[in-house]
C-alpha cells in the first residue's frame, strides 16, 4: 500500500481547488465573451481573464504531479515553466536540504 504524507494530501487539494478555480473563472470569461459589445470594448482585460485561468490549471497539474520534475516539464504556459525551471535542480534533493532562501532567489 502507498503511504500518502499529509503534505501530499495538503497539495493534491490545493490542486483539487485550483482547478476548481480554474474552471471558474474560464467559464466567467466565456460568459463574458458572450456579450460581442462587452467583449470587443474589453478584450484586452478578457484576454488577461483566460491567462489567469490558465494559471491556475497550471499549478493546479503542478502540485498533482506525482513528482516535482514531471510537473515542470509538462506546464504548457512558458511563463510557469520558465519560472519554474530553477527549481529542476532542487526536486531530487530531501526538503532539508533545501532553504527557502535559496529556492526563491
């Protein structure tokens, strides 16, 4: 049987709710869409609604992965790989091994 810590647990219901939030806030911006004047006198910021939405599946797949690795390499926004990408280095290493500090930086 695989054990689940409760920090796996914690971050595959942060991914559960941002999902839920993804899908929210597309289906906002769909609504949105749907008025052709709101849409064409807004689309810059209906643009920037379907981003976040994005975002948020993005972190969403990121923190169900089942690794750290496999998550960044199969973020489809460049900007969350891009990101992302320095912290390749760290996701082999044990968690105290790594400082905060040092992750963000």
């Amino acid at each position: 049987m695989n054990h689940v810590t409760p920090h796996r647990l914690l971050a595959l219901g942060a991914a559960e709710l941002l999902a839920e939030l993804s899908y929210e806030v597309e289906a906002l911006g769909s609504a949105l869409c749907r008025d052709p004047a709101l849409a064409q006198g807004h689309m810059p910021s209906l643009q920037a609604i379907d981003l976040v939405a994005q975002k948020l599946c993005g972190l969403a797949d990121l923190l169900a992965a089942e690794s750290p690795a496999t998550g960044i390499a199969r973020l489809r926004l460049d900007s969350l790989r891009e990101r992302f990408a320095h912290l390749e280095a760290y996701t082999d290493s044990p968690p105290e091994q790594v400082g905060e500090n040092e992750i963000w930086h």
